[in-house]
C-alpha cells in the first residue's frame, strides 16, 4: 500500500514544481534591483509597488495552474482540451488587463521609477493618473531624472492640463536649468503658438540658451 506522502507527490507533484519554477521566476521579476539597479534608495520608494503586482501575479498564476491541471485530469477529448485552454489564455490576458487598470497607481510608480526600462507602460493612458503625474512634475522632492521623464512624457501625450505647469515651472528661476529646457519643448509641442510667444518673452538665462542651441542644432 502506497504512503499518502507518495501518493500526494504523484497526485500534486507537476502542480507543486510549476508552482515553484513560477514562484521563483516571478520573485526573481519583481526584485526592486532588477529595475533600479544598484540604488537602495529609490529601491526603497519602488519595492511596495512591486511586490503588490508580484503578488497579485503569484495568486493569478497559481489559480492558473490549478485550474489547468483539473481541466487537464478531466476534459473528456484532447480537442476539449484545447478548447479550454484557449478559454484559459484569453481569461488569462483579460486578467493582466485589469491588473493594470486596478493597480494603476502601482504600475505608474514602477514605470516612475524604473531606471532600466522594463516596464512598458502609458500612464497617460488612465485619465485619473495625469493629476499624479502633474503633482510629481511640481515636486522637488523628486529626482531630476523622474521630474524630467514625467515633463517629456506628457508633452508628447498631449496633455494640455499640463501646460499652466510648466510654465510655472519655466517662468521659476531656482529650477534645475536643465528641467526648465524640458519643459520648454513639451511646451512647443502642446501648445506652438503660445510657446514661440513665451520664449520670445523669457530673459536669457541658462535654460533659454539650452533651447536655443536644441533649436539651432535640430531645427
């Protein structure tokens, strides 16, 4: 008579190694390092994010997989079968989809923070994200590159909320000079006309000559 440890391992034991190589492969995708390198600090402003997607990702995948094998002891007919698992797979892409509407402030602090682009993401695509995104721009307790990556971001979204922004941003001297630059060319792509009307306006100082080198450089 069979042991009911060994009968466990051979009933369970494919599940429990798919459970394991998954479980492994996803920890290792969302390790804060893998997207920030070596940067314990922004690792620290990355990691909550990311273990709520890991973790809904672990739960998903483990449903998954137990769902599959029960299909897989019970489908009457290899074409059942398929049929099943093609079920499975789009359940499984409409679920990915709502990951991202339903941790859509968690995907954007990922994408926000990464600094290898692992991520592919539009936050600018979620309409409740573009007040988060405009209320980082204006925070100076973000980095220069995080400030820099959400002002090009919504220039090239065309989002015109944005514009009062970065004009408060531009016509702001303590400002990072390179910061105000940026600002200058989602400025040109949001709103042309007005633009060449406030740049014609502005001192020359540090930021303005950057935009008049880009502009004599690339125009």
């Amino acid at each position: 008579m069979k042991s009911p440890l060994r009968l466990f391992f051979r009933t369970y034991g494919g599940l429990l190694a798919t459970w394991l190589v998954l479980g492994i492969m996803l920890w290792h995708e969302y390790t804060p390092s893998t997207y920030v390198l070596n940067r314990p600090v922004v690792q620290s402003l990355i990691a909550p994010a990311l273990h709520v997607v890991r973790n809904a990702h672990l739960i998903l995948f483990f449903v998954v997989s137990l769902v599959g094998m029960e299909l897989l002891r019970l489908a009457p007919s290899r074409r059942v079968l398929l049929g099943w698992i093609v079920v499975l797979g789009a359940g499984c892409w409409l679920t990915e989809r709502g990951f991202r509407q339903y941790f859509a402030a968690e995907y954007y602090t990922i994408w926000k923070y990464q600094v290898v682009d692992k991520l592919d993401y539009q936050p600018l695509h979620t309409a409740y994200l573009v007040p988060l995104l405009l209320r980082d721009v204006q925070n100076p307790a973000e980095s220069f590159r995080v400030r820099a990556k959400l002002v090009f971001a919504l220039g090239h979204a065309g989002i015109q909320p944005a514009v009062p922004v970065l004009e408060a941003i531009v016509h702001a001297p303590d400002q990072n000079p390179e910061l105000r630059f940026y600002c200058f060319q989602s400025l040109r792509l949001l709103q042309p006309q007005r633009f060449a009307a406030l740049l014609a306006a502005m001192p020359t100082d540090s930021a303005v000559v950057l935009y008049r080198q880009y502009e004599r450089r690339y125009n």
